[in-house]
C-alpha cells in the first residue's frame, strides 16, 4: 500500500491542478460575461432615454 502512495499523491496532484485551471479559466469567463452583461445595460439604458426625447425636437414624448 506504502508503495503506491508516491503514484495517488502524483494522480491528485494532476487532479487538483486541472480543477484549479478549469475554475481559473470559468472565473475569466465570468468577467467576460459580466463586462458584456453591464454594456448591454448601459444600452438598454441609453435607449430607454432615448425613446423618451423625439430626436428632432428634443421635447419629451408622450406615454401612450
């Protein structure tokens, strides 16, 4: 049993290290999903205040 150990200690070794670049490369995938995620607020927000001006007047519009 005592012989094997040197092998299970290189195997969880590999397993921790691929769990640690796996979970590294999900954490950039978040960033990158939350940065798209605020652009598209800013511009439903720009839109949203936008549709609320008639361009050519500058006035605000009516609610319907």
């Amino acid at each position: 049993m005592t012989r094997h150990l040197p092998w299970i200690a290189t195997a969880i070794i590999g397993v921790v290290a691929r769990l640690v670049q796996a979970n590294q490369q999900m954490q950039e995938r978040l960033a990158s999903t939350e940065g798209k995620l605020r652009e598209q607020a800013q511009q439903i927000e720009s839109h949203a205040i936008e549709s609320r001006t008639d361009a050519l007047t500058l006035l605000a519009n009516r609610r319907a």
